[in-house]
C-alpha cells in the first residue's frame, strides 16, 4: 500500500503494528516528521492563499486602466465621424432589425430559389441590405 509521504502511523489500519506499522506508511517510527527552518520558509513561499496587498494593488491598476474602444484607434476623418456617431449606431441597429424579420418574409413568402426569378420586392430588399451592410462595413 502506498501512503503520501508525512502520513503518521496514527492513519495506518490496524491491523499493521509497531515500527513496520510507521516506516510502512511514510511516518517515522520515532514520531511525526520534524521540519526544519528552511522547511518552514520554504513552505511559507508557497502559500495557498494570494497576498491580500498584491490583490488590491492589481485591483486598484484595473480601475483606472482606460477602457478599451475601438474608435480611439480611428484616423481623424469623415467615416470615423460617421462611424463614431450615435445615431449611425442605432440606425445600423435597426437595419440588422429589420434584416432578421425581413429574413423571416423571404423564408415564408419567396418561393423562387435564384433572387433573379424573385419578386422585385425580393431583390430590392436584398439588394438594399447589401448596399448598406457594405457601406456599414467600409
């Protein structure tokens, strides 16, 4: 039976006995195993818990890290003006709104396979949402 190292002949069952009851199972015949100072340092350097300190320090770097945005990397023009606008947003929100339920209308209501066989109402609306998603996109 193989025991981790530091199990006291306390833990060994008891039908093992005396000395070979100890040594069997990784204890000292003696007694417990004894640590010494460097033992002791050693396991303090390893320590399970993280340094309280440390953790608010990391924290406190973490709060006053700017916060990532995308357009702080745009070069100073019109589409970064269009892009950085709110209402572009929410216009552009809309469209992808309005391109899910319009996709739904396709999927129910165009029974032509090709978008040249659809219904004009078809290929405009496909051609407009490619219109836009493609400036959307530039």
């Amino acid at each position: 039976v193989i025991c981790p190292e530091g199990v006291h002949a306390a833990a060994a069952p008891e039908h093992v006995a005396g000395p070979a009851r100890a040594t069997e199972f990784g204890g000292d015949p003696v007694g417990p195993k004894r640590t010494s100072a460097a033992d002791k340092k050693e396991h303090k350097e390893k320590a399970v818990f993280v340094d309280a300190n440390a953790m608010k320090e990391k924290i406190r770097l973490a709060a006053i890290k700017p916060e990532y945005n995308v357009a702080n990397f745009y070069k100073r023009c019109l589409w970064q003006q269009i892009a950085t606008n709110h209402w572009f947003e929410k216009i552009t929100l809309g469209v992808i709104a309005f391109n899910a339920f319009w996709i739904w209308m396709d999927t129910d209501y165009n029974e032509s396979e090709l978008l040249i066989e659809a219904e004009p109402i078809f290929q405009l609306m496909e051609h407009g949402f490619c219109i836009f998603f493609s400036f959307e996109w530039c």
